[in-house]
C-alpha cells in the first residue's frame, strides 16, 4: 500500500475508534452502578452503526483530507461541524426512535448528547493539534539551531506572522526574527508570535543603532509588500537604511502557494509598483495543465516569464526557442531547478528560418504556442528598418504557419501598445504582425474548429531588458545624469508577472466565457494610469536616497526618432469587444484577405532584397492606413498621467 493511502487509512481508524471511545466514556462519566451496567450492555446493539455512520459524516466535512501537521481554525471548524451533526442524530433518534413511548425511557438523555458533544469534540481536534505542535516545536528548535541571522521584519501583521512562520519552519534558512517594525502606530506594543513590535517604519535608525549598542544588531531587514506601498512611505525608511549597510531583501512568493515564501534582494522596481489585478488561477490552471507549450524568444524577459508562469501552472512539456544560445542556457537551467515536474527542452533556432521552424513545430506538436521573439527596440528599427521586417513580420508569419501546421489549439502574438496607429517601425512590424495572425484566425472562425490565434498588446514592463527602469538605475548607480527625453513622456508600466499571467488569461478567453463576452482577435490589458517619466525618474532618484537636481541631476535630452509622447489603447476607429475578464479588454478583428496580405508579403520580401525603405514605407502605409513614417502623429486628448503618491514627490 502506497505511503500516502497508510496515513490515510490510519486517520480513518483514529476518527473511527475516537467515536466508539466518545460514547463509552460519556457512559462511563455520566451513570455508575446498575445504570452504567445496562447502558454499556445495549451498547454493543448499537455502536456498530453510529460509528459507521460517523465515518460517512466525517469524510461529507472532509475530516481526511487535510493533513495533521497543518491542522488549523478551519480543520477545528470541520470536526465542529461533523460532530454537531453526529450530536443532533443522536437527539432524534433517542427523542424519536427510543424515548419512553417504545422503551420507557431515553438511551442517552440529554445530558450525556450534551457531554458526547464536548468529548468528542476534544478526541477528535486535541490529537490533531498536539501533533502540529509536536511537528511545530521540532521544526522551530531545528531551524533556531540553524538561524544565525537576526532578521528586522518590516510590515503588518498578517504578512509578519506569515514571514515569521516561514523562519520556524525552516523555509527562510539562517534567518531568525528578533523584532518587528510596523506602519500603524496601533501595532506599538504588541507582539506576533512572540516576537516584539519595537517602533515605526520611520524609526528604524534609532531602533537599529540602538539593537547594536545593546549588543543585539541585526544582520538583515526583511521587507513585507505592506511596507513598500505608497502608504508606507518607503523612501524615508530606505534612506535611513544607506547609513545602516544592512542588506534588505523582500518577500518572494509565486502567489499561487505553489512554492514556499522565500525572499530576494529589493530592487527599485518592486517600490515602483501600482495595484496589480487579481488573476484567476484556477482557469489558468485549467487552461495549461498537462499542455505541451512552445515559447518563441523564450530566453527573454518576456518569454522567460511566459516559460516560468506554464511550468507553474503545470504545463506538461514545454519547448524554449531562443536564437541566442546564453539566453536559452539561463531559462533552461532556472527551469529544470523551479519547476522539475515540467519536461524542459530547448532549441537554438531563428524564427526567420522557415526551414528550421516548420519541422521543429511539427516534431514537437504543441498544444499552445506563444511568440514572443521579437526586435523592440524603437531607435534600433528605425536605424535597421530591414531587420524588423524580417523578424516582427516575416518571422512571426513563419511561427504563425508553423502552429497552424502543427495543429495547435491555441496561438499567442506578444504585440505592443505602439501597435495602435504607429508612428514607428516597430509599431507597424507589429501591427502587421496582428493583422496576419487576425487573418489566420477567421479562417477558423468560419470553420468553427476552435482553433484560436489572438495577439496581446501591453505597454513597458518594470524590469525587462531595455526598458527605461534599468536604464535609470544604472544612470543613478553612477551618480547620474538621468536622461529622460522629454518632461512631457508618459507611459503605463506593469509588472512581468502581471503582464504574463494576464497575457495567459487573454489566451485562455474563448469568447464564450459568459453572455456578454465576443470572440475576439486582439487583446489589450488594462495598465492603469499612465506615468510621467520625469515623474518616474525623480521618484527612483529619491528612492535611492538621494534629492533630484540636488544631488543627482535629470537631463532632458530630447524625442528619439519614431517616439510619441503618450500610448493609446485602441486605435480611433477599432471596435472594442466584450471579454468579461477582469484586467483585459479586446478589440474585434480588423484586417484584410489573405490574397491582399500575401500581396504585401511579397512586396516586402522584394524591398529588402533591393534594400528599398521607400517601397517598404509604401506598403506599411497600405496595410496600415493610421501608419505615417514622416510624421509624429499624437491623440487630440492624451490620457491625463496617474499622480504619484505625494510621499514620492517630497523629500
């Protein structure tokens, strides 16, 4: 018998012979003499069914499934529940089978229904929760033996009690709690888990220096999400820290309870980050588990995240394709260490290559495929025009085939906000990008195969490679200048995970979710408001701990080439769709023949054999009729930029 159905089976007899012993022992308190003598000998007529019966209660409140060493409130709350049921069974049939009108008097009686309640009630929850504390008290005493690190914790309470019972039990190794600071001044006083509140966030200097005087310092602080929100005012308390050189790390946890809480250094952008949307993990769960998945450009910022988000999610299989062969080393390796339960495997391939791509898909025959390989670098595209052409759209038509071809169900285009009436290459490579894959997509939709093939588009993401918040970091890293190109830049910003896991979402929607949803072809997640780039960077400057123009300057240093001033989410004249997802909106299809784009395709391919920018420019003009390569287009009313919290803007 396998290890797992053994402790199973031996909870079943525990509850089981906890019933059996209940009812003796209220007999065996409540009558003495003859009384005890008669009522233990009917009791061998009867037991037999009530337990019986009790082991289908206790498996109706799911008393076997939950383990005993995380036995908690709602475990008590299950054995209440059951044994109260057991209790009210008991009334009736000794008020309505046995009482005085068949037998001339009552089995139980009131009293005893009453204690059988209470005792079984105790037999039932006290072995449970004995063992945890058993399980608990050993686990501490190992991980204190461990722990040499005292750990200044910083947030509230919810999330320190949690951080505190990742340190006893071992998940944060080498780390021990010795004090708590909090940003409620009602927490003063107090303590969690035996662990003291010492101060405010706004004090953790004077606690600090004080801790090291008593002989008693910390050697790292912990940061909770509670204590970098806005509210918080993060930026006081990490600039007390420069002068404390402690190491500060935040919490780290994938948010599924896939994996333990764990923590990670803190960056600038986990300070830069808005309210995020709630992501229904079930459906994504449901929409990848067991798939075999293909990601493009898989090595990444992007389609690393998209690679570690299935495998989380349990896809099956998944397949990294990456042209650049330390990329496909690094999310190979972090794969196989996160997520072994996930089949990894990678290619060193160019999505430009239709002769590699066509048989690799093939061979793998993928369930789902999301490309995200790409060139995106505006200036970089309006320099190499040829090169975006052929990766963003030759590349992605070839990816595009090659799902088709496979047979895959579902087909994901990474795209971009500046899709939407572009004014630069990439933007229109993008767009042109969507209208093939939209293309692609109706013929399904006139077949009713279920076959999807839908392009997402998002705006920057905090952290990937090339986007401006590394860019500021590593200007402030130097002691600046930090370079914005313009005061009046505004863009949305969005986290990787977020942009992912919704990205997925958007891939899962087939238009038939609920009444108010449509099929649709192209999906734009909801970013927020939009920021103010010299907003963004006097923010990060004073999040290091320094003032902007004081002692770090900020340069304007002027619009690049095929950049606008703001992003929009959908173009003046694209039909919004219905999705009923929370965080992403859709566009319905808007594109032209096959016969028509295939014309196009051929026109390009011949510009760059010639190297001819102006017949290119010709044909992006007539695919994409909002497309202008000679001038910067902006919307009549831009989006007015989110407000930082004031706490950012003061000193």
């Amino acid at each position: 018998m396998p290890k797992q159905n053994l402790k199973k089976s031996a909870i079943v007899l525990h509850d089981l012979v906890m019933t059996a012993l209940a009812i003796w022992l209220v007999f065996v308190v409540r009558f003495e003499g003859p009384l005890l003598t008669e009522h233990l000998r009917y009791l061998p007529r009867f037991l037999p069914f009530f337990v019986v019966y009790a082991g289908v209660v206790y498996w109706f409140f799911s008393l076997y499934r939950s383990k005993w060493r995380f036995a908690s409130l709602p475990d008590l709350s299950n054995i209440v529940k059951a044994v109260s049921v057991l209790t009210l069974s008991l009334l009736v049939v000794d008020y309505v089978l046995i009482g005085p009108r068949f037998y001339g008097a009552f089995y139980f009686g009131k009293i005893s229904i009453a204690l059988y309640w209470l005792v079984q009630i105790a037999l039932l929850g006290g072995p449970r929760l004995t063992y945890r504390y058993f399980k608990y008290a050993r686990t501490r005493t190992s991980a204190e033996r461990e722990a040499t690190l005292p750990a200044l914790l910083l947030g509230r309470g919810v999330e320190i009690e949690m951080v505190i019972r990742a340190m006893e039990s071992g998940t944060m190794r080498r780390l021990r709690p010795a004090g708590i600071l909090s940003p409620r001044s009602d927490d003063l006083g107090q303590s969690i888990r035996g662990v003291p509140v010492l101060g405010l966030l706004s004090e953790i200097a004077t606690i600090a220096n004080e801790a090291a005087e008593r002989g008693e310092g910390f050697r790292r602080i912990v940061a909770t999400p509670s204590a970098l929100v806005p509210e918080a005012h993060p930026e006081k308390w990490l600039a007390q820290t420069r002068r404390l050189a402690l190491p500060i790390s935040r919490i780290d946890t994938s948010g599924e309870g896939a994996r333990d809480t764990d923590i990670a250094p803190l960056e600038i952008e986990d300070l830069l980050v808005r309210s995020t949307v709630a992501i229904d993990r079930e459906r994504l769960g449901a929409f990848l588990q067991g798939k075999r998945v293909i990601v493009t450009g898989g090595g990444g910022s992007i389609g690393s995240e998209i690679c570690l988000r299935c495998a989380a999610f349990g896809a099956a299989e998944i397949l990294v394709v990456e042209s650049s062969e330390p990329a496909l080393f690094q999310i190979t390796e972090l794969l196989a260490v996160q997520e072994p339960d996930t089949v990894v495997s990678g290619v060193l391939a160019d999505v430009r290559d239709r002769e590699r791509i066509m048989p690799l898909f093939a061979a793998f025959k993928p369930d789902i495929v999301v490309h995200a390989a790409a060139l995106k670098h505006v200036p970089y595209l309006e320099a190499d025009w040829s090169e975006g052409i052929k990766t963003n759209i030759f590349g992605s038509v070839n990816v595009t085939d090659a799902t088709i071809a496979a047979g895959a169900k579902t087909f994901v285009l990474i795209s971009t906000d500046k899709a939407i009436e572009p004014v630069s290459m990439l933007g229109a490579t993008k767009r042109f990008a969507e209208i093939y894959a939209q293309s692609r997509d109706a013929e399904f939709v006139a077949a009713a195969s279920g076959v999807r093939l839908v392009a997402v588009r998002f705006g920057n993401v905090l952290g990937s490679a090339g986007s401006v918040v590394p860019k500021f970091k590593a200007q402030i890293a130097r002691g600046g200048p930090v370079t914005v190109t313009s005061p009046d830049m505004i863009r949305y910003f969005m986290t990787i995970r977020e942009a992912c896991d919704l990205v997925l979402t958007a891939a899962s929607h087939t238009g038939a979710d609920n009444a108010e949803s449509e099929r649709a072809a192209v999906y734009v997640l909801k970013m927020g408001q939009p920021v103010r780039i010299m907003d963004l960077a006097e923010r990060m400057i004073r999040l290091a701990g320094y003032e902007p123009g004081e002692d770090i300057e900020i340069i304007v240093s002027g619009v690049r080439p095929g950049e606008r001033l703001n992003e929009i989410l959908f173009a003046h004249d694209e039909p919004m769709a219905e999705t009923g997802l929370d965080g992403i909106m859709a566009a319905k299809p808007s594109f032209a023949g096959r016969a028509k784009i295939q014309s196009w395709l051929a026109r390009l391919d011949e510009a760059i054999k010639t190297n001819d920018r102006i017949t290119a420019n010709a044909v992006l003009d007539e695919a994409i009729p909002d497309f202008s390569r000679r001038e910067q287009k902006q919307p009549a009313e831009p989006a007015p930029p989110a407000s930082l919290p004031a706490a950012a803007s003061q000193p």
